[in-house]
C-alpha cells in the first residue's frame, strides 16, 4: 500500500470524508444537490503515490497547477481512471503538453491560449476549458477582465478542437469571497447566454469552498484540506 509523504491511508480518508460532509451540509443550506458538486483533489508538489491512494479511495478529478508535474504524473498513473484538470497558469509555448495529458483547463485567459490549444489538437476529442476570470484589481493575476470575459468566449466557440463549459476564478485576499464569487456568478451568466451548456463555474478552494456553493460553483479545489502540508520541495 502507498502512502503520501507523512500520511497514510486512513487519515487521507478521514480528510476526505471531512470535506465530502462539509460539502454536503453546505450544499443543503444552498438548497442544492450535493451530487452536482465535484469535488477536485489538487496535489500539488505531491507524488504521483498520493493520487494512488485517492484513487483507491474513490477519487477520479484530480487538479495540478504546474504542466511538469501534470505530465508526469498523468504518465505515471495511466492505467488509472483520473479525470485531470489543469488549474494553473498556462503558457502558450506549452500548449501541446498541457493538452495531451489534461481532459479539462480551467485557466484559459486569453484568445492567443485558446489558439495554441487548438492548433495542437491531435484527434477529433475536444478538449473541456473555461474562461479564467480576474476578480482582482492585479492586472499581473491570471485571468481576464470580466467585462472582456464575453468575447473571448465567442472566439474559443468558434474553435472546434475547444468545449466551453464555463469560468473559473480565484477570490482575492482583500474580498469577502461571497461578493467574489457573486460577481464570477454574473459573469458565468453571461458566459452561458452564448453556450447554455457551459454551465461549469470552477471556484471555491480550502478556505472559502462553502462560500462558492453558495454562489453556484459546480466545481471545488481542494488541496491541503485533504492532501496534508505540501512536502519540502528543497
């Protein structure tokens, strides 16, 4: 049996189930299904052992911020049924690996992105996006401005390589998240008036994932809650 760095089996479970509870209650209290939620374990600076134990533990989304370890986990986990979602900032230049090892990107900013994702296409499976949205002031975050969130959704819908399934956002640091995510709410709204299937909102991560159900989110990004401290990279 594998174990993540410092964390066995059992406790990896109960962290789960911990999070599994929290969502659930606050997806009653937002009058929502809870099965309508996904939940997204992202292991970060984790080894690809952990994604093993989540597997065995029912876990099949799983998230990475860095297309390294992207790549090299996807490769050392294949004969697993993981769904990978790609949730970091993404450079064009590495457009093509991002794309042969993730099934959906969250993080797409940008027309030029959406270009590079769609030229490198190697099959006719489309590959699931959603239009990062910049709640922040920081025009030096990722992700667009929200006003500008509608045009870039009309040019990724005339990419046929690229699905629009919605948006996704990080909530500043200086913002209740609550009013964040209300206004990543408008934005998926509108996002939806030009693809009604694109009904993916990506938001909420360990601190602030109850305040995300409420405003909708269908997708969570949870890292240490359930995977531990990040082990020393050094």
């Amino acid at each position: 049996m594998t174990e993540g760095p410092g964390l066995g089996r059992a406790a990896l479970a109960a962290r789960l189930s911990a999070i599994d509870e929290r969502i659930a209650d606050a997806a009653r209290r937002a009058n929502r299904d809870a099965s309508e939620i996904t939940r997204i374990v992202v292991t970060k600076f984790h080894p690809a052992s952990l994604v093993r134990d989540l597997h065995a533990l029912g876990v099949r989304e799983v998230g990475e911020n860095r297309q390294q370890e992207l790549t090299s986990k996807a490769s050392e986990v294949s004969d697993l049924d993981v769904r990978w979602h790609f949730i970091g900032q993404a450079q064009t230049n590495k457009a093509s690996a991002i794309r042969r090892s993730a099934d959906a990107v969250h993080s797409l900013d940008r027309a030029k992105l959406a270009d590079s994702l769609h030229r490198v296409a190697e099959d006719d499976e489309p590959l699931d996006v959603l239009i990062q949205v910049n709640l922040t002031k920081d025009e030096g975050r990722g992700g667009i401005e929200p006003a500008d969130a509608s045009t870039l959704a009309e040019h990724i819908l005339s990419l046929s390589s690229l699905r629009l399934r919605g948006v996704m956002a990080v909530a500043p640091l200086d913002e209740e998240p609550a009013s964040a995510f209300a206004r990543l709410r408008v934005v998926a709204d509108q996002v939806r008036l030009l693809e009604p299937s694109a009904t993916w909102i990506s938001a909420g991560m360990t601190g602030d994932f109850v305040e995300a159900i409420d405003a909708g989110a269908t997708h969570l990004r949870i890292g240490s809650a359930i995977t531990g401290p990040r082990p020393d990279r050094g």
